[in-house]
C-alpha cells in the first residue's frame, strides 16, 4: 500500500474512491464495516459535479488508459 500511495493521482473529492478501486484491482480483500459520520454543512451542487468529473477520471484510467494496470504490474515487481 505504501508504495501505491504515491501513484495515485486523484488528491480531492474522490481520492479514497480511488484507493478502493486500485486495491479492488490488484486483489486486495475489501471489507465493510460499519461507519457513523455526521455532516455539519451542505454540499452544494459544484461538489457534487467535481465528484462525479473525479469519478469519471477514475473509471477513464482503470477501463480505457488501463493506468491501474500499470501500477499492479510495477507493484508486484518491486
């Protein structure tokens, strides 16, 4: 994971979404647990769209640039 971290490219909204996605890959177990969080705000309608474009970004490098790929491969070698 350590060695991951740092090829990851997403730093704002979706970056742990990011992480999930890269670990799903390369075939790190994901576990749910259980989670309180309490929001003391709103969110407005630009951060949902720059989720989202994050999001886009995400899926873009994992199905078509194949960039998470890449990572695996550099991961297992080192």
């Amino acid at each position: 994971m350590e060695r991951m971290m740092p090829k990851l490219v997403i730093k704002r909204y979706a970056s742990d979404l990011e992480l999930l996605a890269v670990c799903n890959h390369c075939g790190f177990r994901i576990t749910v647990l259980p989670v309180n969080v309490r929001v003391n705000g709103l969110i407005g309608f630009k951060e949902i769209l720059n989720m989202a474009f994050d999001l886009f970004k995400i899926s873009y490098r994992l199905r078509i640039l194949k960039y998470y790929q890449l990572l695996k491969s550099l991961f297992l070698q080192i």
